[in-house]
C-alpha cells in the first residue's frame, strides 16, 4: 500500500494534474483506492479541506482515501515520537513534526507496512525540520515520489481513440 502526503495532492492539483487537464489521474487515484493500493491519513485530509478550492470538494468526495486504521499505529506512534526528541532536532522541530500530519503518515506507513508518497527529499544533517524521507529512513519504512508510484503501480493517462474525442475536449488549442 502507498500512503500519500499532502504534497502529492496539492502538487497534482497545481501542476501536474489539474483537474480539467488530467482527469484520469483523479479517476485513478479513486479506483487504486477502492482496491486498497493507495490511500492516505486523516491529518492529510484535514490539511487538504482547509484550503477551501476545487482539490477540497474532490477530498470531500473521497474520504474512504483517508481512513486506514492501524491496529499497532499507537506503538508505531510512539516509536517514532521516541526517535524525533531523542534525535538532534531543535524543540521547534521536533514540536512542528509531532504536531503535523507528516507524523501520523509516517506511524501509519510503520504500523500498516506501507510505503510513503511525497515529493520532499531527505536532508539527514537538518536539525531545523524533520522530514518526511529521514523519518521513513529511521524507522525503516519505504519512501518514494509519486512518479516512480505511479510507474510501479503500471498507471497510464492516455488519449483516448479519435472517436471518444469528444470526451476529452477540443484537440485544437486556440493562439
């Protein structure tokens, strides 16, 4: 299972994916969901409402993505908060990543197996943030862009044949 960060959603919605360019890549995410390949954590949910857009009313339409419990999440919780405030973070840090979605993603990935989806990249030698991937690597859970997830997972968005065109809007682009 991968388990995705805000970033990815947020990164999609903006760039890559928009929703009227890239529908296939939303449909996808809903279908990889429903077969228990992808999903996400609650915090990333809230995280993603709160900015009140188009990918929050697509959030609302999906919220079977954000719930995954995990019978050992409350172990795997305090595994991780053990190694953040015995690390060499500042208080600050240690307080945003305890305090912030990208804590219950990475419990969530240590206690399901799973594998997390995020577009950040490890900086060992921080000790102002903690990030997402120097968290995966001290608890020994697997990382990875959404690229190379979407690669593995065998996901294409392609054009559809010349006769279903008209589901995809006008192949001509005005100047």
């Amino acid at each position: 299972m991968y388990l995705l960060d805000a970033n990815v959603f947020i990164s999609a919605k903006r760039r890559f994916y928009r929703f009227k360019v890239v529908p296939g890549f939303w449909d996808w995410l809903h279908q990889a969901n429903m077969s228990r390949e992808v999903a996400s954590v609650v915090s990333v949910q809230k995280e993603l409402e709160a900015g009140g857009d188009d990918l929050t009313e697509w959030v609302k339409h999906h919220k079977s993505l954000f719930e995954i419990p995990a019978r050992k999440f409350v172990e795997s919780s305090t595994e991780l908060a053990q190694w953040v405030v015995k690390g060499e973070y500042t208080q600050v840090a240690q307080h945003q990543f305890l305090a912030a979605a990208d804590f219950e993603l990475v419990a969530q990935a240590l206690a399901l197996g799973a594998t997390v989806v995020t577009e950040e990249r490890p900086q060992p030698g921080s000790r102002k943030r903690v990030l997402i991937p120097d968290a995966c690597d001290a608890m020994g859970v697997q990382w990875t862009d959404p690229f190379t997830m979407l690669e593995r997972c065998g996901a294409k968005f392609v054009l559809a044949p010349e006769s279903d065109a008209s589901l995809f809007g006008s192949m001509s682009c005005p100047k």
